[in-house]
C-alpha cells in the first residue's frame, strides 16, 4: 500500500507542470529596439514589502537595497509603466493571470500563475494589467535606490 502510494506521488510530481520562465513574447512579434509604449497609470494595485536587504558596501553597489514585495493587483488594475535600464528584477506569478504590455513585443504577453520573469536591460519599460475578474498576487524581487523605496514606479 505505502509502495503504491509513493510510486503515485512521484508520478504526480514528475508529470506535474514546474513552475519555470514566464509566457514570453512570441518569436515572431520579438522586437530588436524598443517601441514607444503609454504611460500607464498606477491602479488598484496594493504593495506590501516582505524583506529589505541593504546592499551598501556590497560590491560597489552604493547605497541600493534589495526589496521583495507582495503586489496584489485587483480587477482592473494596473502596475504603471515603468523601466528596468538599471534596476533588474525578478516577478514570480503567484495567483492569476496578468498581461504585460512590453516596449520590446509588439503584442501584449499573458503571464499565468507560476510563471517567473526577469526584468532587466536597456529600454526595458513595461506595464501590466489585471484584465480578469479575480485578483493577481505577484512576488517581485528588485534592487532599488533607498529614496525609491515607495515609489510605485519603482
């Protein structure tokens, strides 16, 4: 009974989805320069700080903190365009389904519960939005200057 109840366990774990790199911009709508995308605006989205970690003296990094947040985007709402030239980040799909409007795809990109996406690079700006009738939770980790701690572009 035990053996068979394990031998289906491990099935179930090996067969089942892994959380892995989120929904990407298809190949064909990839862009090479970034695109002029709107300046949307910070909407309904709530944003708790789990855990700060200063970095000053780290390996000249000045006086950057690295910030984990929980943001719990409702119906709706939006994360307001912003930009990652300098600043990368890390946003983990916790529940939900989110859309991401990107300056290097041509056409919005869905990111599902799961999912993990970087964010980093020259002329990364972005915005997201809630576009289902349940709430989003995201996880993002990022590296911040420390008087942009609260800053809801940041």
């Amino acid at each position: 009974m035990r053996l068979g109840f394990a031998a289906a366990a491990l099935a179930a774990l090996l067969l089942a989805p892994a959380a892995g790199q989120a929904g990407g911009c298809p190949d064909e709508h990839k862009l090479t320069k970034p695109r002029a995308i709107e300046d949307a605006p910070d909407v309904a989205t709530l944003r708790e700080i789990l855990a700060v970690v200063p970095l000053r003296g780290w390996r000249g990094t000045g006086d950057m903190l690295l910030r984990t947040r929980r943001l719990i985007v409702l119906p709706g709402g939006i994360v307001p365009t912003h930009e990652h030239d300098d600043r990368p980040s890390i946003v983990t799909v916790i529940v939900g389904e989110i859309t991401e409007h990107s300056a290097y795809c041509a056409v919005p990109i869905l990111h599902r519960t799961s999912e993990t996406t970087p964010e980093f690079g020259p002329g990364h700006r972005h915005w997201w939005e809630n576009r289902g009738s349940t709430p989003v939770i995201l996880i993002s980790s990022d590296v911040v200057p420390n008087d942009m701690m609260d800053d809801p572009h940041m």
